[in-house]
C-alpha cells in the first residue's frame, strides 16, 4: 500500500474523530513534505499546522471541510496556501 501512495501526486491522509471529540490526523503521506513543506509526523504531532499555511481567508471554509467530512466520511476541497 505504501508503494502506491507514493506514487500519487497528492497528499493522502487520515483524519480520524473520535467519539469523545477529538479529532487529529492518523496518517499523512511522504508528500507532505514536497506538497505542503510541513513533513507528516508533524502534522500528526500538532495538525494546527496546517492552519499556518492555508490562507487566513481560507481558515473557516476549511473548518468547514473537515466538519462535512466528519459526517459524510468524504470531502473534496482546495486550499490557497
């Protein structure tokens, strides 16, 4: 599997919820790094990072993106960075 997702030009992740609330990314592929210049453990470590490079303007439609994800288990979204 990890072969594969290394050959997707894009960054797969896992953003799990957990029942008591929390929510945090599980899984975040190699590409982060090139992609997002934020290497995955770091994200996995504090995903607020990822707040420090997604545009200001762009903070609540991705708050938005990942509540609909949490209830569709699906979403689709860009971001300027």
């Amino acid at each position: 599997m990890q072969d594969l997702i290394r050959q997707i030009p894009a960054v797969v992740y896992e953003y799990a919820f957990f029942p008591e609330g929390t929510v945090k990314f599980t899984f975040v592929s190699e590409q982060a790094s090139e992609i997002l210049g934020i290497d995955g453990e770091q994200l996995i470590n504090d995903p607020q990072l990822l707040k420090s490079i997604v545009s200001a303007d762009d903070h609540t439609q991705l708050q938005i993106a990942f509540s609909r994800q949490s209830v569709t288990s699906r979403s689709s979204f860009g971001f300027l960075m």
